[in-house]
C-alpha cells in the first residue's frame, strides 16, 4: 500500500484520493451520495479543500518584498499606491457639472472638443437616472457620485475615476501622466496594509508574530523579540545558529546608534550619517584588519549622548589594527581623535593648506578658527538674537554664547503681543504618542531631543506635508494627527531638506538659484554679440547654437559601464568648458562665459555687485557660508548640507512676506563653527522680520541661540515620542530629565 500511495502522488502531482467504498456494504456502494462521502483527499502541498487556500512552498523568498513570490501582488511589495483622490477629482462640491465641478474634464486638453464628449458621455447617465446637470453635485445622491466617478454597467459609462486610471496606465506621454497625477495621492495599498507582503506569507507566524509585525519593531525592540523567544526543544536547535547571527548583527547596528531605527525604515529615509552608520555596522561585522575607513561626517543625526557610541565603535575598529580617517566638525569627535589635520585657513580659493597636526590638546592651543572654536576663545554667537546676553546664567555654565542686538526694543514689542502659534493636535504618526505640539510663530524655534525621538515625524512627516498640500497642492498624505490649528497666520511655507538639486551634471547653483539667466542677458548686451547676432540662447549649454556639440554642453563625455557606476571623463573638444569656440569669444569686462561659470561665489559678487538683479542673490549666497563655491560646479558633487542651503539662499533672496515659515532639517550639517555662525545670522534676521523658523538641530550652539525649544523623547524608538520639555533654554537646562538640557550645560 506505501509503494501504490507514492504512485499516486507522482501521478496526482502531490494530490491522492482514497475510496473507502471497497470496504463497506454493497448498499453503500449503490448509493451515490454515500459514494462521495466516502471519497477522502490527502495532499503533500500546503493546502485545504474546504476553504480553497493553496500556499507555496515556504522559502526564503517567499519572505521578500523585493521577489515576485512574496511581494504583495497589489503594490508590488512598494507597501503603497497612487490613487486618484475624489476630493482633487471633484474639490467643490457645490459647483454643478454643468458648471464643470468635474476639475479633470473642466480643464481637459482639446477643451471644446474633449468637453463636448464626456458632456455627451455624462448626458446619457444623466437620462438613464434622472438627475439634472445643474444641480449642486453636493445635492445629488451618493450613489448617484458614485456612479460618476467609478462607472456604471448599465449604460456602459466608465466613470471619471476609472476613466483617469486607465489613461494614467495606457499613457506613454510623461504630460499627460504628469495631468492626471494632479489628482493622485500617496495612500497605503489596501490589500497588504503597507507590510509588502503577500498574504500567504503574514499568514507563516512564530510565537503569533509575522514577519511584517517583527519588521515594524525598532532594532532594540527585534533584539527583545529574539531574545526572548520560546520555541520547543527541536525548533530551539535549528534557530539556535540563525538567532545567534540575527543577534549579532542588531549589536553592530546598536553600536553605531542606530538602535532606534524600525527594521522596515525606508532607505530613502536615511539621513546620509545614518546611510553611512549602516555601512559601518556590516564593516565592524566583517573582523578585517589592516583596512583604511574613510568617513565623511559619520555624525550627522546623531545627538550629543548618542554620539559616545559611535566614537567607541570607530575606536573598537582602530584597535583591531585599521586606519580610520573621519571628516568631522563635531567638537566631541575632534577631541576623541588621536591625531588631527585642520585644512584651511579659508574655505574655497582662500583654503587648500595644511595649517596645522597635531594632538587634540595641541589644537586647542593653536591660533586656527577651530582651535579658538574648540578653546572658547571664540564663540558662536548670533548678532541677530535680542533675548540672550553674555550674562545669562546658562550660558555662563558654558561655551555657548550669544550676543544682544539693537533690535531688543521691535522684539520686546512683539512679545507684549499675543502670541501666536501653529498647533499640530493628536501627532500619533510612527512612535508619537498622540501629542499636541505648540509652535509659537515670528520665533527661531527649534525641535530637539535624542535620535529616533519622533523629530523628523513630527516636523516633515506631518507638519511639512500637510502644509505642502494646503500650500503647494502637494500629493502625499501627512502622517497620522487630528488637526493643525493656526494656518491663517501664514500665507506661505518654504520646506528647505537636503534632497540634490539636481541629479545631472547639467545642473549647477547657477542654474538653481536663477542667477545664469542674467549672466546670459549680459552677454548677450556687449557690443560683439549684438555684431554677430547672438541673443541670450547662445550662452546656454542646454541648446544647441553656442555649445559644444561633442559632450552637448555637459563639459563632460558618460561612459556607461552597465553593471559598474557610470564614468564621467572630461571632454577632449571643449576640456570641460561646455562651450564652442565662437562663443567663448564674447567677453564681459575681460571673462568669457566659461570662466564666470567658473568663479567662486565670493569673487562673482566682487565682479558683478553693480548688477542689481546679481548682487542680492550672490550676496545671500556667500551668507549662508558658500562663498567658496563655484558657480558652475556640478550638483553631483554638492553634499547634502550645501545642496540644503542652496536652497536656502534661493529662498531668501526672494521677497518674504513677513508670514512665511522656514522649516530645515539639521541646516548645521557640514558646516564648521565659523559658518554656523553666519547661517545663524541669517535665520535670525529673517525671525526679526516677522517670519518664523522651524529648524531640527542636534547642535548645542544653534539650540543655546533659539527663541523657543521643545525637546521630544525622553528615549529613541518606542520608548521616544512624548514631549520632554517645551520652552526657553534656561528651562531646558534645568530640566534634568531632558538629554539635550545636559549638553547645554
């Protein structure tokens, strides 16, 4: 009988069935219903009969979003969707659809005649259930709505919204996608919840735990998990081995302070510090000796007290016989190093020396900026700020100190006024725990507290993104709150991150912040261009007419290397100049186009400063502490603090209205205490202006120079979320609760 059961579960493909009918009466046999009664059915796969559910078999991959077995197969393992929203489809609801409340058709290309077919198309509806097209559509019935945005069977009308998703995937115009995505928001997939997965795979649980809800945890939280894990005796020794490296690798990323991330965080999310702490946590992981670390900025995002552990880890890979070279301005780094190389004096054209090495202690004796930084003998203090003397008892405690202004007297007045804030109600998005934030407006106030507090949730997550649908028309969803009160004392947001400014080599700060369209029209007004004819175009590099044809006005030749990163060499026409030979033949005051493109910032504002339209932008340039930087230079190879103020300086060379809020992250990332003090100047000048900044700092000296503090923790991760403390920072420094009190110290 075993040999004919394996037969037939070749034969069956996993699948046998058992008649028992050969050993019951021959009544039973005659009977039909009997007959199947007694049929029983054995499978080797993973499925049942009664409910039709067949699972694949359990492997590795049918656990990554990544593989076409696991993902969700609604999302494709993304965890979101793009959807068309009925509220952007149809945002006035007491408009008439004769009056065009449908915005999508309202404003649809070919206007008369596309508007004449869906009014044809709508018309038949409209006869088949009786309803009028003059009527407010916030009137007609809900199914009515319904059945003019997702369709109806009967009379064969595809509805707006079915309508719009199927332009949107048949499309191959990148306009006509861009149209349709007007009315398209972020949402989660509402097959799989956001988790990615597949059903079959959420429904594999240990101890009642999916993957997904283990993904969700925090790294300190995952380690809980395995290590608090019950199994039975054989299935404790087959994950001994497997439990034992997962454990090992969570410590790596707990060393480098990262212990506060979820498992499932988006990499996309990562600040660059926390990209580069995960790089180092797999280096600490491999045991090589005898290797060179090199580390650009390791602390960014990191707070004072997580920073220790990171300094340790570093140290832990020195003493197993590496080199590790950091690029750091973070004093607590600076004084834990064993030998230090301070390049300077200046930055850009002014820089390029070795102005001295040596040993920490000797640095703080030496006449560099960073030595009288790190010494105390210089401080970093802000010109612009009214409400701090050098006599204020928590600052005396310390280094950080700021100066008083002529502006006390304007800013006392506001102050007698009454104040007003901008209140995110029930913030419950990611580890907050339903807090209500006050942020109090026409003030440099400043969000703080230990990593993977809930900073970044709060301020981007929710405030930033629903002010950018409110303001800009954005099309994410903000993260979970109830309401945000106060809006009306704002009429504009500006959201400064520290995304590239461009992603080619075509782009450049002269392009972004609208400086080379003037430098353009100048050369286009000498006396040679006007003889030869040539306008403005002629100077750009992106049309054809005045540049190098050979690399197309990129300066450069791409080679692709298919499954290497691509390679850029310079191009052997124009060595990097992007220009034919014509045009570098207009002159302005002695400099081609080419060579002004390759001026510093600082010496560009010397040559064109009698140029209204020029200097102001130049000038803001060179106050937010990039005068050293190359008009021309490509956005490939700005750091993520230099593309962040970019931004910021095009921003500020507009017109404020007086009721803009600023919102930066981490501005200070890159920037050496001489600079965060011009950037501070800047920032305040603007709160004195009547507009309000909003910045998330881990930077004792810009937080010891803000207005108000709200200090959120007291942990990272789960144990994060909360409001420590909300105030000025005397009341942050006496509060011994609060981490970033104890630093300010």
């Amino acid at each position: 009988i075993v040999d004919s059961i394996e037969t037939a579960l070749k034969v069956g493909q996993g699948m046998v069935i058992i008649n028992k009918s050969q050993i019951t009466n021959h009544k039973s046999q005659t009977n039909p219903k009997s007959q199947n009664s007694n049929e029983a059915v054995f499978s080797e796969l993973f499925a049942c009969k009664k409910c039709g559910i067949s699972l694949p078999a359990i492997e590795p991959r049918l656990f990554s979003f990544n593989s076409p077995f696991g993902a969700c197969p609604d999302c494709q393992g993304l965890g979101s969707k793009l959807e068309i929203d009925p509220k952007l489809v149809i945002p006035n609801p007491r408009l008439t659809l004769a009056e065009g409340a449908i915005k999508p058709w309202a404003t649809a290309s070919h206007r008369v005649g596309r508007q004449g077919y869906y009014y044809w198309l709508l018309s038949k509806l409209a006869e088949e259930y009786k309803f009028s097209f003059n009527a407010p559509v916030q009137d007609l019935s809900k199914d009515i709505v319904k059945k003019i945005l997702y369709g109806d069977s009967r009379t064969n009308f595809e509805g707006v919204i079915s309508n719009l998703e199927r332009r949107w995937k048949e499309t191959e115009s990148d306009f006509a996608r861009a149209e349709i995505e007007k009315y398209m928001l972020i949402r989660q997939c509402p097959s799989c919840g956001g988790r990615r997965l597949r059903p079959e795979a959420l429904a594999v649980k240990i101890n009642s735990t999916d993957i997904a809800q283990v993904a969700e945890m925090s790294v300190e939280g995952v380690k809980k998990y395995f290590t608090q894990l019950n199994l039975g005796v054989n299935d404790t020794q087959i994950a001994k081995p497997i439990i034992k490296e997962v454990l090992r690798r969570l410590q790596f990323l707990i060393d480098v302070g990262l212990d506060y991330l979820t498992i499932s965080r988006e990499s996309t999310t990562l600040s660059g510090g926390e990209a580069q702490r995960i790089r180092l946590a797999t280096q600490i992981g491999s045991g090589l000796a005898g290797v060179v670390y090199i580390l650009d900025e390791p602390s960014i995002g990191l707070h004072q007290r997580d920073l220790g552990r990171l300094i340790d880890t570093l140290k832990q890979l020195r003493d197993l016989g590496n080199t590790v070279i950091v690029v750091e301005h973070d004093e607590q780094t600076i004084c834990s190093a064993d030998y230090v190389i301070d390049v300077g004096p200046g930055a850009g054209a002014h820089g390029g020396k070795i102005i001295f090495a040596g040993t920490p202690k000797q640095l703080l004796k030496s006449e560099t900026l960073t030595g009288k930084y790190l010494s105390g003998r210089l401080k970093v203090m802000c010109e612009h700020h009214p409400e701090r003397s050098e006599g204020s008892p928590h600052l005396d405690r310390g280094r950080h100190k700021v100066g008083d202004s002529s502006a006390s007297g304007l800013r006392m007045t506001k102050e007698k006024e009454e104040q007003r804030c901008l209140e995110i109600k029930g913030a419950a998005e990611h580890n907050l725990k339903n807090i209500d934030v006050k942020i109090p407006l026409q003030k440099f106030v400043a969000i703080t507290g230990v990593s993977g507090s809930g900073k970044s949730t709060l301020v981007n997550d929710i405030l930033g993104v629903a002010l950018s649908r409110e303001y800009h028309g954005a099309h994410q969803e903000p993260g979970a709150h109830k309401a945000i009160l106060g809006t009306e004392n704002l009429d504009k947001v500006i959201i400064v991150d520290q995304s590239p400014i461009g992603r080619t080599p075509r782009s450049n700060p002269a392009t972004y912040t609208g400086i080379f369209t003037p430098i353009r029209d100048l050369f286009a007004q000498t006396q040679e261009a006007k003889i030869r004819g040539y306008q403005a175009g002629r100077f750009s590099f992106n049309v054809k007419g005045g540049r190098c044809e050979q690399c197309e006005g990129d300066g450069v030749k791409k080679i692709e290397m298919y499954f290497l990163p691509d390679v850029y060499i310079e191009c052997e026409e124009c060595h990097g100049r992007r220009y034919n030979k014509e045009t570098l033949e207009i002159e302005y005051k002695g400099k081609n186009i080419a060579e002004v493109l390759n001026m510093a910032a600082e010496e560009a504002y010397e040559f064109f400063k009698n140029i209204p339209a020029l200097e102001q932008k130049l000038r803001t340039i060179k106050e937010v502490g990039l005068g050293y930087m190359k008009l021309g230079q490509s956005s490939t190879t700005l750091s993520g603090g230099e593309a962040q103020r970019i931004k910021l300086a095009t921003e500020l060379a507009r017109r404020d209205t007086g009721r803009t809020l600023y919102i930066l992250d981490e501005p200070t990332t890159g920037l050496h205490f001489d600079d965060i003090k011009k950037l501070l100047n800047v920032l305040h000048a603007l709160v004195s202006r009547g507009n309000s900044v909003l910045i998330i700092e881990h930077n004792p000296d810009v937080i010891a120079s803000s207005d108000w503090i709200i200090d959120l923790g007291p942990e990272g991760g789960d144990k994060g979320g909360y409001i420590v403390i909300a105030g000025k920072v005397e009341n942050i420094v006496r509060n011994k609760k609060s981490y970033t009190g104890q630093y300010l110290k």
